[in-house]
C-alpha cells in the first residue's frame, strides 16, 4: 500500500507540469523607439489561478528556463534593465488574463542600440516571469523589441505630460469672476494617431481623484475603462498627431470656468483611448475574450493634476495694499546686484505703469508694462545713477485710455 502511495505521488509531480496552462501575450512583437522611451500595452492571458506576475526585465539574449521552469528567460550577462516598480501597471483583467504597460526607459534604449552598433541584434526582449503560489514551475513569457524610429509603426503613447501655465508663480491664485489665465498640456509621444480627451474641472467639496482615475483610458484594461471618476467637463479636444514626437496642446485664455466658489480647484487632463493598430492586444489568440483591444495613447504614468486657488474678488482697496511683491521695503542694493521690481497681476489692467521718485519726490524713472508681464528689470545703469539715495517705488493699473484705475502704495529701497 505504501508503494503504491509512493508511485501514485509520482505520477502526479511528473505530470504536473505538463499539464499546466502555458501563459501567453499579445502582441508578441513591437516596434520600438530606438533613442527614447517607448510605452506599450501588453495582454496576458490564460493564466492559472494560482499565478502572479513577479519582475520583469530587458535584455539582449534569450536562454531556456532552468528546469522545471518553462518558457525562455534572460541570459544574466545580456540584462539591460528591469521594470521599476512606479511603472508596474499591471493589472488582472476578466477571464484569467492580465495586463501589463511596457514602459521601456531610455537606458535601456540606449544599451540595446549601442549592442546594434557594436555587432549585436537589433532587436531585445522583454521578460516577465510568473511564480505559483503552489509550488508549480515558474514560467517566463517574453515579448521581442525590434527597434526602429518613433515614426507611425511605433505604438502611439505619451512618453511625457507638463502643464504649462505661463506664470513664473509656483502656485495659480485666481480672483472670483476673473479670466482664467490661458495655459497648455506639453506633449511628447511616440508614433502617430489621434490624441482624443477632455479637460474636467474638480471643484471645492467634490472628492478628488485617485490616482487610477487619472490614467489615460488605453491604460487600462477594458472592463476598467468605465469606472475611472468623472468631474465637470469644460472643453473637449480632437486632434491627430502625426510623427514629430512634441505637441502642445492649449486649453484657451478666456475660457469661462465655474469658478464662483472660493477654495481649491483641480484641472485634470482626460486622454480616451484611440485605434491604433500598433496598440492593438487580441484577447482571442490569448484566449481571454473575442475582441480587440485598441490602446492608443497609452501612458506609463499618470497624467499631472493643476493645482489652483480661487479668492474672493479683489477690490481696489485690497490691491493697493498688497500688491508690491518685491524687492520688499526697506531693501538696501550694492550696485552689483540687479533689480527686477514685482507685482501682483490686476484683471481690469490693459497696462501698468512703474513708477520711481526721488528723496525729493520727483519721478526719476518711470516705464510702461503690458500685461501679462508684472515685472520690470531696472536698467544696468539704475543702482550707479542712484548710488546713495533711497528711491521709493509704486505701479499704477491703467486703462485702455492710459487713465489710472488704481495705484499700490510705496515702497522703498536703498543704494549705499
């Protein structure tokens, strides 16, 4: 009896790996950008219940698994770089599948094609590897990397999102029933195809975003595609993006937003998923669905939130009070030093006009401002022609007829 037990056991360990699923990916290639980052949106699928997926990494050659692995895994010497954890989207999705965000960091670009340059393959892989929480074999799936330009038969993804404001401020206050300033997305991608989205506006009291809510929509798996948060929609964008890899897209000055309300503010860009056959994942050749999964504008990261604050609106009283934002009074220059004279922006401005006096109060120095602009560089001969003497300082709002609406008070500085 025992025996028989003993080969029973047998049995069932030699069969055990034979009998399990082999995990696979679609696409199995891409096109990759050769000289900068590249994302990609890749599906697993048919994966055993009690798999995970654990590291993943670049390399250059691929060697079979060491028994009883199955599949193909990195050859040590030819690693070119691992997934960092901050780019690990992966994700489960419907019947045992996966999804996963290549993103491909520049030095591993790099490496792989000074390897071509040197006389290796033009191509790498990606590997991941899958551990069983049972004591099954592990098992590598990996994915070839051909390496080209970042032109059409590239993936179309975002590589990198700034929102540029204009504004030398490193926070955006904006006064209630003011103009919000005019400001743009600067967008750096691969490949080429539609950038479709929305920009949404969070309003005081509303519950932010996560940061699953903030993912382009080709992030994520399709079932995850309708429960990303959605805020008041102010402006909608369309456009097509050829090969060029830079793109800035504006959200308009003059645009009026829902801005009543005091408090915190959040402007958040909303990219869709668009077709793209390069971004493509069958669900059927995984064996996970009956579709296609089209990932356009795919992204390894989060898209940036703008942060702004909205006061109550500003009378004339409030802003000759405080408006001087440097230098601050008082302040003592050597003649080495430049002065930039500052000031808080004015809504009702067509100009500003600075103002210099003298110990004697007699305008010494005075120069016309346009709007945006809320600073003035004083000329290099400013502190030499003033050496010894206290100069006080004031800006004027104007009209568009050049009449004052509103002045700030004094402020002085000193040149010894």
């Amino acid at each position: 009896m025992q025996r028989l037990l003993f080969f029973t056991f047998i049995l069932i360990t030699m069969a055990a790996p034979a009998d399990a699923q082999p995990i696979r990916v679609n696409p199995t290639g891409v096109n990759v950008n050769s000289q900068n980052p590249t994302v990609v949106f890749l599906t697993y699928g048919r994966i055993p219940v009690d798999y995970t997926p654990a590291e993943a990494m670049w390399c250059g050659q691929l060697i079979p698994a060491a028994p009883p692995s199955s599949g193909s895994q990195c050859r040590t010497d030819t690693i070119y770089g691992t997934l960092p954890s901050r780019y690990n989207l992966s994700q489960a999705s419907g019947n045992l599948g996966l999804t996963d965000i290549m993103s491909i960091p520049p030095s591993v670009a790099r490496r792989a094609y000074q390897t071509a340059i040197d006389g290796g393959s033009a191509g790498f892989f990606y590997v991941r590897r899958f551990v069983s929480s049972s004591g099954q074999p592990d098992q590598y799936v990996s994915v070839t990397c051909r390496m080209s330009g970042g032109g059409a038969r590239v993936p179309f993804a975002l590589t990198n999102v700034e929102i540029r404001t204009g504004s030398s401020e490193p926070v955006l206050y904006v006064r209630s029933g003011e103009t919000f300033p005019g400001l743009a997305a600067e967008i750096k991608y691969n490949g080429t195809g539609r950038l479709k989205g929305r920009w949404e506006l969070v309003r005081p009291g509303e519950e932010p975003p996560e940061e699953f809510d903030l993912l382009t929509e080709g992030t994520l798996p399709l079932e995850g595609r309708g429960r990303q948060k959605r805020f008041l929609q102010i402006a909608r964008f369309n456009h097509f993006l050829p090969p060029g890899g830079t793109f800035s897209l504006p959200l308009g000055a003059g645009l009026n937003l829902p801005i009543e309300a005091e408090g915190q503010y959040l402007l958040l860009l909303r990219i869709e998923a668009t077709n793209d056959k390069e971004s493509d994942s069958d669900l059927a050749a995984i064996g996970v669905g009956d579709t296609i999964v089209h990932s356009g504008a795919v992204a390894g990261f989060p898209m940036p939130v703008l942060k702004f604050f909205v006061s109550a609106k500003e009378s004339a009283a409030d802003w000759e009070s405080d408006s001087l934002l440097g230098p601050a009074d008082g302040s003592v220059f050597s003649v080495a030093q430049p002065v930039m004279f500052r000031w808080r922006g004015n809504a009702d401005a067509f100009f500003y006009r600075l103002e210099l006096f003298d110990d004697g109060n007699a305008r010494v120095l005075s120069a016309i401002v346009v709007p945006p602009s809320s600073s003035y560089l004083a000329p290099s001969w400013f502190l030499t022609r003033f050496a010894g003497k206290t100069i006080k300082w004031r800006v004027a709002v104007l009209d568009g007829s050049g009449r004052s609406l509103t002045q700030s008070k004094h402020s002085t500085l000193r040149v010894p």
